[in-house]
C-alpha cells in the first residue's frame, strides 16, 4: 500500500561527511534517484536539469511512487540550470550521476561540460543509462575516473514537466565498468566506488519503507546484465514502437509468435555469440513473455518518445548490438529489419 500524501521538508538533517552527488537529466528515471540518494541521509543531491528548471525551482516535483507514496513538492538540495552553475555551486563531487537519453549528439555534449564537475582521485560517473557500450565515450574521454555502469527496470517517468509517475519498483544492478586498470587505478578503487554508491542508494530504498521489492544489486559483470535487459529493450522496446502499440497488443497479436519472440532469440543468439549466454538464459525469455498480461496498456519509453516526437535511443538499443552480431557472424533478420524501419522514423523526427 501506498503510503498517504507527503509534503517534505527540503532542508538535509546535519549529518558530517555527506556526499555532494551531481544528478544531470532529473526525468523519470533521475527523479526516482536524486529523491533515493537524498532519502538516504548520506548524500545531498544538485540536479541539473534545462527545460523545466524554472518550474522546478519554484514548485518542486510531485511524485507518486509505488515505492515512496505521494509526495508533494520535492525538490533536491539544489536545483540548477546548468553544467557551469553546477560547478560553481559544489567543485568536487563524488558521484555525477548521469541519466539522460543515451544520444550520441547528447552524449557528446555532456562529456564536453562534465570536466569542470570531475575532481580526479574523487569523482565517480554512474551512468543509469539504457543500452549496449554506453560507457565507451566516457571511458575515452575520463580514462581515469571510475565508470559506474547500472541497469534498472523501474517503470518511472514524467507526466508532465513536475509530475512524475512511477509503476514498477525501483530494481537495478551496478557495477564498475573496468575500462583501464594500472598501478593507481585499480579494479579495486572501481569497485570500492561502485559498492558505495549500492550501499547509499539501498540506505535510501531502504528508508522508504516500500512493500515492494525494490533494491539496487551489485554485480561483478556489469555487461552480462546489460544483454539480459536487451532481451527486453530490443524486442518489446521496438517492436511496439515500429507498430505503435503498447505491451498487451503485441503480446495478445499474431506478433508474438513472428516477431516478439524470434527477436529475443536473435538477441539471444548474439549475446552467446559475444560471451554472454547465461545472461539471456531460455528461462529469462519465457518469463518475458509471460511477465506482461495481454491486456497490458504499458507503452515503452522508445514509443513515448517518437509519439512525443523525441529522438529514439536506436544506436545504442539496437546498432550497437547489431554491430556485435555482424562482427560474429550471427543473423540477426528481424532485428536488422526492425532497425531499418526505426531508422526511417528516426530520419523523419529530424
């Protein structure tokens, strides 16, 4: 049960040694985790955030949360409009936690104004971000700075520019993304860094007093977990929007047995092809595809987007592992299908 209306005091209780977390892209998902890592009373969160920053500067964000109820008007402990604000509010920072959009173009972007936020031997990049090698950008251009890589099925997002709706609980996997290992920047610093941010963000779940399962795991293998969860994100994801139908139509449809379940085998098939198999075992497609009611109204975040005529996440849902597949030799039909038409859409939104 949901726990009744809240409306928050936005002023941190005075605890020594807070951790200052820079939060950029505070949607759906950000929200759920700036509010989660403030909940904690272990860190104290500024939110980078551009189009709605004014109206969340003056009236915060309502929330309905399957793990937290109905809260009213929060807000971070610091709301700013962006990179260079944020800088000059807290210069070292020791989690950026990065949310938005996995785009290339916004990618690009955001590692050209993170430099000024990064203090080395100190700041950490958790990436709670959807897709395949999201994290190579970042590793080239922060070689040294740890890479937390996450992977979450949490079901939030915002109903208009201060609302946030937030279906299913908040469940993820960290782990350190091992880019470059030496005689100072060893797997061990990587690891350490994300087992703190795990045990922070579970302080904060934990707080919520949620009847839910809702817990952030760490993971050794951080890549395996990012196949598993492209099970779903390749196949459902695109599927739906390709057709523009939510979860129940394609799992109720002729679809299922043509589409929906041949593409989660292609993307099976890739992932063993890569070193993967046990993340994309036949259980995890079987309890995919009975997990959802046939009457399911769920519409994806990549249909979202194109109905709300945003940029899709395509390259790193699709091409990157389409990429892998080709690199191994692996047919890949629908999947590749799927991704040419998604790719006209994509072209026809610019």
């Amino acid at each position: 049960m949901l726990s009744p209306t809240r409306r928050l005091n936005h002023s941190l209780p005075r605890v020594k040694n807070l951790l200052d977390v820079c939060v950029v892209g505070a949607g759906g998902v950000g929200t759920i985790a700036a509010y989660v890592l403030e909940n904690s009373q272990r860190a104290r969160v500024t939110a980078v955030l551009r189009s709605n920053y004014a109206l969340v500067k003056e009236r915060g964000f309502d929330i309905d949360s399957i793990d937290h109820g109905k809260v009213t008007n929060w807000r971070p402990h610091n709301v700013v409009s962006g990179f260079a604000s944020a800088a000059a509010d807290k210069k070292s920072y020791d989690f950026i936690v990065i949310t938005t959009k996995a785009l290339p173009d916004l990618t690009s972007s955001i590692i050209a104004d993170l430099k000024p936020l990064i203090t080395p031997g100190k700041t950490s990049l958790a990436l709670l971000q959807n897709g395949l090698a999201i994290e190579a950008p970042f590793a080239a251009a922060f070689p040294n700075t740890p890479i937390l890589s996450s992977v979450s099925m949490i079901g939030s997002r915002l109903t208009n520019s201060t609302s946030v709706f937030h279906q299913y609980p908040d469940v993820s996997k960290i782990g350190a993304h091992l880019h470059h290992v030496d005689d100072t920047f060893t797997g061990a610093t990587q690891h350490a860094a994300a087992a703190l941010y795990v045990d922070v963000y579970n302080a904060g779940l934990a707080a919520a007093k949620a009847k839910t399962n809702a817990r952030c795991l760490l993971v050794e293998d951080i890549s395996g977990a990012r196949w598993a969860k492209l099970l779903w994100n390749a196949s459902f994801n695109t599927l739906c929007t390709v057709l523009r139908i939510p979860v129940g139509e394609l799992l109720s449809g002729p679809g299922r047995n043509t589409l929906l379940e041949p593409a989660m085998r292609e993307v099976a098939a890739v992932a063993t092809a890569a070193g993967y198999g046990d993340a994309v075992s036949e259980d995890m497609i079987q309890n995919m595809l009975h997990d959802s009611a046939p009457t399911s109204t769920f519409r994806p975040s990549m249909l979202v987007d194109l109905e709300n005529e945003r940029p899709l996440e395509l390259e790193v849902i699709l091409g990157a592992p389409l990429k892998v597949a080709k690199e191994k030799g692996v047919s890949t039909p629908i999947l590749t299908q799927v991704y040419e038409l998604l790719n006209q859409i994509q072209w026809k939104l610019t």
